[in-house]
C-alpha cells in the first residue's frame, strides 16, 4: 500500500498519537550519573554534571539524587596523593572506599557503582602501572584492579565497573568476586570526547596517550571481540563508550549479544550540547533529551550520563 491509501502523517497528528505509537522511551529508571569524590568540593557552573564533592557533599547531593528518583551513581575519585602504582585506588581508606562508606548504610536501595581504573590515582595519569620502557603493563596492572575492585565491594559497592581496557581483568575480576555484578567497559575508545572528565578527574596521561590499551575509533569487529571476551570472562553487562560517536558499535553489539548493554555517554558530548546552548544556538532539554533517546534507540539498555540528575529534574 502506499500513497494516498498509506499516510503516515496520520499518527503524528496529536501528542497522545506519538505518545502511544513512540518506539523508543527514555526514563530515569535507565540513567546512572556520575559523580566525583575528592578531599576538596570544585564547583562547576558551566558544566554543573562534572563538579567535584567533598565525602559530606556528596552525602547531600545522592540525597537530592534520591529524592528526584535517579536509581544509581557510578562514583569516580581524587586521592589526596599519587603515585606510580595508583595505591589511592585500593587502599581502605581510599577517596571512594570512604564515599562508599557515608552512602552505603543511608541510601540501601540506590545502586552504587564504581569506576574500577588507576588513572586518577597514578602518578603519570595512565590506567595501569607503567614498566622501565614506559609501557602499559598489562598483567601487573590487573592485580591492581582486582585489589580495587574487591576493596570498593567490601566497602559497599553494589556493582564494578572496569574502564581501564586491560586484557583479561573482567575475568580476574570475576574470580575475585563471584557475586558481584560487572559493567564491562568493553568497547572503549581512545577518544577525544574524554576533556572535560580528564579536567575534573585530573586524570590525564602525562606521557604518551592511551592508544596502546583504548579502542582505535576505526574498528568495530574488535569492539564485537572485546565485548566476546568480556562476556566469556563474566560480565553481565557490556558498555560502549562513547556513545554519540559511535552509536553504529551500540547497534552491532546489540544485534549480536544477549546481555545487557550501557552506553557511556561521555564528558564532551555533554559539554558540546553546553556549550552550543550556552552560545545560543540550541535548546539544551531538546538536545540532551535527542541524544539520550538516540542512544537508546541504537540499543543502549542503561545509560552513564552527566544529564541524569537535570533530566530527573525536568520530569
Ligand atoms: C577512566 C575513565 C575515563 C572516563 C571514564 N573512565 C577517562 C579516560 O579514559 O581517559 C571518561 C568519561 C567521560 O569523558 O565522561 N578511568
């Protein structure tokens, strides 16, 4: 059938037409935001989903959070020192291990994630520890990040989320904590979108970059390999990031695995739609509501995003 008898202008007609016939829904029940836990709060105006909380601050911020219905928080932190092994990552009383701490017995029902990586606590900004060549170790590094991980749970972290793109630590991980769920950042890509977080984080590399262990951002039958193995290895939930950039790797993984997906959509895909609605040239709510339907249309079950309190707050 097509036109005249086919017109498909007839269920855009009204709201509650497009309401009932919409394909793809976006609710904060998908949402995780992140958030920064540091010795000192830092304030960000500009870019109000990549400030910096004091342990005491982000008591009151996850307790907005909660009020406003967001269900989960991944949490990112600053040490008060660095050094070559990253040891601010998985001592007991680390910046996260303490966040974990004041939120875990307060809030029982939100769900605490945590971002399992060295970058923020090594001396040289890079995700692993670096060996005399000044290479990226790689088995070293996943000791490391099973310490992390496991002292982030003992502090009561609900799920884990390895970003730093070593081989094998989704399994090691695994082993480590067999009850724990993983969000696997699987196809992570050597990306330029990551700006603003590496600001706020203070996280980047001060040598080299990170495109011996991140994603070159031409492939996409290796990110569908690195989502294999994590999967084989244990996780129970994959993550492409970016996510705007490369929505084509969302709807790939999608068609190909059965787990549960996340999107990570990152610090400079938030800070473009900022900064283009700060110069006036598009409406932020439109934008940022677009880009999250978007990504879950190319079949991102959850998604990490620094909207998900101000989109909360929009309902
Ligand atoms: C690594 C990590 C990064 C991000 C999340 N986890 C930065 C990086 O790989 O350099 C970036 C997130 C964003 O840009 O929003 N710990």
């Amino acid at each position: 059938m097509s036109f005249p008898a086919t017109r498909l202008r007839r269920l855009r007609r009204t709201g509650a037409l497009r309401d009932l016939t919409r394909e793809t829904t976006l609710s904060v029940d998908d949402l995780v935001l992140p958030l920064f836990v540091a010795p000192e709060a830092l304030p960000n105006e500009r870019l109000p989903g990549l400030q910096r909380h004091a342990v005491d601050g982000v008591v009151r911020e996850v307790e907005e959070l909660v009020r406003l219905g967001v269900p989960a928080v991944i949490l990112f932190g600053l040490p008060e020192e660095k050094d070559e092994e990253g040891s601010g990552a998985w001592i007991e009383d680390g910046i996260v291990q303490r966040a974990l701490r004041a939120l875990r017995p307060r809030f029982p029902e939100l769900v605490l994630m945590t971002d399992v990586c060295l970058c923020e606590y090594t001396s040289h900004g890079h995700c692993g520890v670096v060996d005399a060549d000044g290479h990226v170790s790689n088995d070293a590094s996943v000791d490391l990040l099973v310490r992390t991980a496991v002292s982030h749970v003992d502090a009561g972290a609900d799920v884990v989320c390895p970003s730093d793109m070593m081989d094998g630590r989704i399994g090691a991980v695994r082993e480590a904590l067999p009850e724990t769920p993983i969000v696997a950042y699987s196809a992570k890509y050597a990306s330029s979108f990551y700006g603003p977080f590496r600001d706020v984080a203070d996280s980047a590399p001060s040598f080299g970059d990170r495109r011996g262990y991140q994603m070159d951002p031409g492939n996409v039958r290796e990110a569908l390999r690195e989502c294999e193995l994590d999967a084989a290895e244990g996780a129970d939930v994959l993550m492409v990031k970016p996510a705007l950039p490369y929505l084509d790797v969302l709807r790939a993984v999608r068609d190909r695995f059965d787990l549960p997906l996340a999107a990570y959509n990152v610090s400079g895909e938030y800070a473009m739609v900022k900064a283009a609605a700060a110069a006036g040239d598009l409406d932020e709510r439109a934008a940022a509501v677009e880009s999250l339907t978007s990504i879950r249309r190319a079949g991102a079950d959850l998604i990490f995003t620094y909207w998900a309190k101000e989109f909360a707050s929009w309902l």
